[in-house]
C-alpha cells in the first residue's frame, strides 16, 4: 500500500505544483519564463517539421515509386498513397518524440536559471530553505551556474537520448527507452530542488533510488501528457514546483 500512495503521489506532482502556484502567486512570475520559452521552441520545431517531413516522405515516395515502376506495378497508385499514409504517421509519431526531448534539452539550458528560482522559491514557502531577500548579484552567479549546470546536464542527457533514440526503433525496447526518457524528465524537474538544498550528486541518485515509484509515478504523468503532443513541456514549470513541494515533505517526513 505505501507502493501505491507513493506512486499516485508521484502521479499528481504537477497538479500540485498547479495548485500550490495559485495558492502562492509570487511563484507565478518565475514560472512564466520556462512556460513561454518550451512553448514557443515547440511552436518553432513543429512549425519547421512540416517541410521535413514533407520532404522526407516525397523522396521516400520517389523511391517507392520507382521500385514499382521496376516490378511492373507503376500503375498501383493506391499502393503509393498507403505508403505515403503511414510513412507519414510513423515519421510525425518520431519527429514528435525527438522535438519534445529536444526541446526539453534546450529548455534545460535556457529555463535553467527560472527554473532554479522557481524551486528556490518554493523551498522558502515550504519552509525547507530560510528566507532570503532578493540579490541581483546572487541572482546573476546563481544564472551563471545554472547555465553551466544545464550545459552539462544536457549533454548527459543527450548521450541517453541518442540510446533511447535507437532503442525506439526496437519493439518492446522503444516502451522501456520512451519510460526511461520520461524518467530523465521527472528526475531533472527535482534536480533543481536538489541544487537548492545543496545535495551531491551521490545524494541525489540515492534519493532517486530511494523514492523510485514516486519518480516512476511523475514519469507516468509525463507519459500521459503525450496524447496532447506539447503539453508536456508546457506542464514543465508546474513539475518543478510539484517537485520541490515533494521534496520539502519527504525531508520533514
């Protein structure tokens, strides 16, 4: 039973870093630069997907076409438009998967600074991390280093993405490496608390350890979200501030 509520704890993360950014709406100004910076990197990629893939699937056709044309079969339009139908689907299904994490990568570099505050500032509401006036020269070292921090996480994550990537083309393998994509993604919405709080990193791959079925719950959510291609990354703001105000009870235990 503890399995259970610490996965469907996990499950609502977001919708409580919702809730709790209503309840505290000086959070809210934080939380707007990440939302609009993933919002309008997705708009761009998708917008730029339409020629890709247009272009992909034409060349794709070209072949197809002369492939048949060699078998005898050049008057079997039908058969080209069955394969321009699913060569089409399956592309968008990739194109999608890889515009999401790679946008979650780039947000991870831009956001990072505004995503640091916004936990930052969560963790001070919660009463997890003492109050602390705002200092614009603490604000530009903390942005320096989140930069830096995000640069590094990126390329990390990068590295797993291109194994996720390859492993997606593999049936039952593509469920397991989409789960682990998915996983990354909650992991690195409390890495931002973990930074506030100041945890090594052998402290925070015990916590991911320790509390797996809750990331396992977050990482489910992000799942879900899927079915409305963008969202996901819209929801992302909302995570960090479900992750922080989980992080500061599990501390108070």
């Amino acid at each position: 039973m503890k399995a259970v509520g610490e996965f469907s704890r996990g499950l609502s993360h977001a919708q409580v870093g919702l809730l709790y950014l209503m309840k505290n709406k000086s959070l809210i100004k934080w939380a707007i630069a990440p939302l609009l910076i993933g919002f309008l990197l997705f708009i761009f990629f998708i917008g730029s997907g339409f020629g890709l893939i247009s272009g992909w699937v034409a060349s794709a056709l070209a072949v197809v076409g002369s492939g048949l044309g060699w078998l005898g079969l050049g008057g079997v339009t039908f058969l080209l438009t069955i394969v321009n139908w699913v060569l089409g689907a399956f592309l968008w299904v990739v194109y999608l998967v890889v515009v999401i994490y790679g946008t979650f990568l780039v947000t991870t570099i831009v956001a990072a600074p505004f995503n640091s505050f916004l936990a930052e500032q969560t963790l001070m509401v919660t009463g997890a991390l003492q109050e602390r006036p705002f200092e614009f020269s603490r604000w530009l070292g903390v942005t320096m280093k989140m930069l830096m921090i995000g640069v590094v996480k990126s390329l990390i994550f990068l590295f797993f993405g291109f194994i996720i990537f390859v492993c997606s083309f593999v049936p039952v393998l593509n469920i397991l490496s989409a789960f682990c994509a998915l996983l990354i993604m909650a992991f690195d919405s409390m890495d931002y608390s973990f930074e506030m709080m100041e945890m090594s990193l052998g402290q925070r791959f015990r916590f991911f350890q320790q509390h797996f079925v809750r990331f396992s719950g977050m990482a489910s959510f992000l799942g879900l979200t899927l079915l409305l291609p963008g969202i996901t990354l819209l929801l992302l703001p909302f995570s960090v501030v479900g992750s922080a105000v989980a992080l500061t009870e599990i501390k108070k235990g």
